[in-house]
C-alpha cells in the first residue's frame, strides 16, 4: 500500500470509529434528556442548564487547549522527533495544571457573586444551584487537567480508544439520568454529583491508558521547557481567544436569556443547543480524524497532500451535514414532539436559527484546519474573535431596548456568522494566499447550491403531507435521493468524481 493509501485508510478508520461513538452517543442523549428533563422538570432543568453553563462559560480553556496541544503534539510526531515529543507533553501538563488552577481562585468567586446576586433564580432553589456550581467547576477542573492524554490520544490517532471511552461516558450518564425516577432528594445536587465523579472515572481511565501505550506520558515530570512553552503558550493564547468569543456567543447568550426571560426559556435554548452541538459533531468528527494528519503533513513538507485533504475533507463535512440537516428543518416541530413530548417554547425556531449559523460556518472550518496545522492563527483568531464577541453586548442592547422578540439574539448571531466566514476567507487569502476565487466558485458556491436545490423539494413535498412517520419516512428517502444527484451533479467537480470512479472501482 502506498504512503498517501495507508493514510487515507486510517483516517477513514479514525473516522468510522468516531462516527460509531458519535451515532452511539446520540441515541443515548436523545433518550437522556426526556429522561432529565422529566427526572428533575422544567425549573430545575433550566437551573442546571444555566448555572452549569457559567462554568460551560469557561471550558472554552479545555478547548482551545486541546486543540493547541494536538497541534504540537501531532507537529513531534511529523518531526519524528522524541526528545520535541516529550517536552511539548510534560510542558503542556504542566501549563494546564497552573491555568486549572488560577481559572478556580479567580473564576469561583466572582461567579458566587454574579448567581446569587444577579440571576434569576427562586429563592428556595439558591441553595442546590450553588451546589450545582461548585460541583461544576471541580468537574471543569478534571477535565482540564486530563486535556494532555486526550489530546496525545488524537495526536496519535488511536480514534478507537476515544470513541470506547466516550461511549463508556456516555452509559454512565445515560445511569445517572435514569437513577434520578428512584431518587427522593434533591435530584439537582444529585444528578451534579454523580456527573462529577463519571468525569474522574473518565480522566483515570484515559491516563492509564496513555501512560501504558504512549512514551511522552511515561514517567512524566512537572517541567516547563522555556522554548516549547513560549511556542505552546502564544499558540494557546490566540486560540483561547478565538473559543472564548465561541463560547461567549453561546452560552452568553443563556445567561442573557435568564437575565431577561427566566429559567423556562433556558431549557428552550438547553434543548435547542443539544440538537446543534449534536449536528456539529457530525462535522467536528470529521476533523478530529484528519487535523492531525494535517499538522504531520506541514511538519513533513507534504504540502500538496494537506491542501487536497482540507478541500476533500470540507465538501465531505459539508455534505455529510447536509444529509442531516435538511430533514430535520424539515420534520423539526415532528421530530421534537417525539423526541420530548412536551417541547418548551420557542425551542423550534431557535434550533433552526441555529442550524443556519451553523451551515454557513461549516463552509470555512477546514480552512481554520490549515491555519492550526501552520501556526498562523493570530490574524484569524483576531477578526473572527471581535466579530463573534460583538453578538451578545448588541443582543443586550436590542433586548434591553425592546424585550417582547425572544429570538433577537439568535438572528444577531446567525448575521454574525456570515461575517465570520468573510474574515477567514479574507485572512486566509492574505496569510495562506489562497486562490479565493477557486475556493468560492468551486468550494462555497457548490455546497451552497447544492443544498439549495435539495432542500426545496424536500420542504415543499413535505408540506403536501401530514405530519406523522409516515412524512418523516419520505422526507428522510426523499433528501437522500436528491443528496445523491445534485452531490454528484453539482457538488462536485470533474476531478473530485474521477477520484470518486476510481476509489468504488477499487472497492
């Protein structure tokens, strides 16, 4: 097998691995949450999904950390370089340590503070919603700290152990959701604490595993080399950034939320916000398995292999999403019906708002792939962060003004990602000299038409229905079907389906 074939095999492996763990995961919190939401009702739920989202806040740390450390990490091991592999982990085990550390002493007070001073929250509910807190934040610190093995584990590509692991996760929380129904105390402190001591579980599990498997996590000392962490930490610093205007944008805004409507429109957006961090993951996926190889291949000069897996990757993520995506707008109001039986107001059409940030961002995520892979974020991180940051002081502002139109925010922040996606093909084109004509016309362009011409039909034989399973049915085949010929017919170009002929031919 050739080099580039061996390759393309084991993403495709990494991938079914974490498309198994994220289908597995999926049934298990679509079948949870009705579960939680029942187990502790609608007031609680929101309580939990508010307060454990000021701690969310902040575990923008463990992302944009994770993905530093799989950079520099998968950067070693393109370098097939040891003695670089070993300082890059010890260094970044020790800065997450110190950032876990100081984040608690600062953060902890000043969100007691701001719950019990300015949320809005019953009187009698204030003492189980601080619980709440401090058990949140001791479980952001675990996962914190645990950030270098799971980041060694992707670096590494041992996709398999990450989807066992999470999928051991996600049954634990599947029993702790269910053993709130034989529960008679405070089901809210409760269920807190039983998610505290998975995520412990979770973290021993993963550093036993890589402290056997992995060199770098052997025998691993508390030290800080000055020239891999002044390379890690400026790195860290811009991505931080970039996931704090993220995350800011969307758990802000449940705060915001609260602030304005109360608890009852939080599990509004709680539930709303699953479903997409649900669909996101269809893509995220995707990239997990090929950022890496990505960060390998600039470490190995192998420039021409990483741009063609940014485009293929892309459209892939694109189209893979799309398939979702679309009968889901379509069938929402069914599917949610189903799924919660009682849904909370507003919860429909914030989803699809959601949705449609979510696709236009989608066009431009693999590029964000090559400007981590090359260590040129700063740019990026810079436009795209000051855009993503302006969505909740504005969405403050017009419902301060005016609080009667709930959905404010979420326009606000679907007209935000249209400008975001301008600033990465803008710094992309500047920094990594992209062609942007060739990126629009055969990359944006594509997707956007193809999923035009297989949305419409889809919605309007829909609405000549019923709604019921039988609808669902035909609108899930029906979006297939179109996906198939305008993927084909239009998504993508001459070359892109001679590869395609050529990998069936050969399957």
């Amino acid at each position: 097998m050739s080099h580039d074939g061996a390759h393309t095999k084991r993403i495709a492996k990494n991938t079914m691995f974490l498309y198994f763990r994220m289908l597995f995961l999926i049934c298990l919190q679509f079948y949870s949450v009705p579960i939680v939401l029942n187990g502790l009702g609608v007031e609680n739920y929101g309580i939990y999904s508010v307060v454990g989202g000021i701690v969310t806040l902040f575990s923008f740390l463990t992302n944009s950390l994770a993905s530093g450390s799989q950079r520099f990490l998968a950067y070693a091991i393109g370098k097939r370089d040891v003695g670089l592999l070993k300082k890059v982990f010890e260094s970044t085990v020790l800065i997450y340590w110190i950032i876990g550390i100081v984040a608690l002493l600062i953060l902890d007070p000043v969100c007691v503070w701001f719950l019990n001073a300015k949320m809005t929250i019953a009187e009698s509910s204030l003492p189980a919603a601080n619980w709440v807190l401090q058990l949140s934040f001791v479980a952001f610190f675990v996962n914190l700290i645990s950030v270098p093995y799971n980041a060694a584990l992707i670096a590494h590509e041992r996709m398999s152990i990450f989807a066992y692991v999470s999928i051991l996760d996600g049954v634990l929380k599947l029993g702790a959701a269910i053993s709130l129904k034989f529960y008679s105390g405070d089901g809210l402190v409760f269920y807190a604490v039983l998610i505290l001591l998975i995520n412990v579980l979770v973290r021993v599990v993963y550093q036993i595993y890589c402290r056997i498997s992995f060199v770098e996590c052997k025998k691993v000392h508390f030290a800080l080399d000055r020239s891999v962490g002044r390379q890690l930490l400026a790195y860290l610093s811009w991505n931080i950034v970039g996931a704090a205007a993220g995350l800011l944008r969307n758990q802000g805004l449940n705060v915001v939320l609260n602030l304005f409507f109360g608890p009852a429109l939080n599990a509004a957006h709680s539930i709303a916000q699953q479903v997409h961090g649900t669909l996101n993951q269809f893509i995220n996926n995707l990239y997990l398995a090929t950022r890496p190889r990505l960060a390998k291949c600039f470490a190995s000069n192998e420039i021409e292999e990483m741009w063609n897996l940014t485009r293929i990757s892309g459209k892939l993520a694109f189209f893979l999403l799309m398939l979702v995506v679309v009968p889901v707008l379509a069938e929402s109001k069914f599917l949610l019906n189903l799924w919660l039986g009682s849904v909370p107001q507003y919860t429909e059409d914030i989803l699809l708002l959601l949705i449609a940030g979510l696709l236009l961002e989608t066009l431009v995520n693999p590029i964000i792939g090559v400007f981590q892979a090359q260590n040129k974020i700063k740019k990026y991180q810079l436009y795209s962060s000051s855009l993503l940051i302006m969505v909740l002081p504005i969405s403050f502002f017009l419902l301060k003004n005016d609080s009667s139109f709930v959905l404010v925010p979420y326009i606000v922040s679907t007209i935000f990602s249209f400008f975001f996606v301008c600033s990465i093909l803008y710094v992309a084109k500047k920094e990594l000299e992209i062609d942007l004509k060739k990126t629009l016309v055969d990359g944006c362009l594509r997707e956007l038409l193809t999923i035009v011409l297989v949305a419409l039909p889809v919605m309007l034989v829909s609405k000549n229905f019923d709604e019921g399973l039988d609808r669902c049915a035909v609108t899930f085949a029906m979006t297939i079907l179109m996906s198939l010929l305008c993927i084909w017919g239009i998504g993508l170009n001459r070359n892109e389906r001679n590869l395609l002929k050529k990998i069936i031919q050969k399957g």
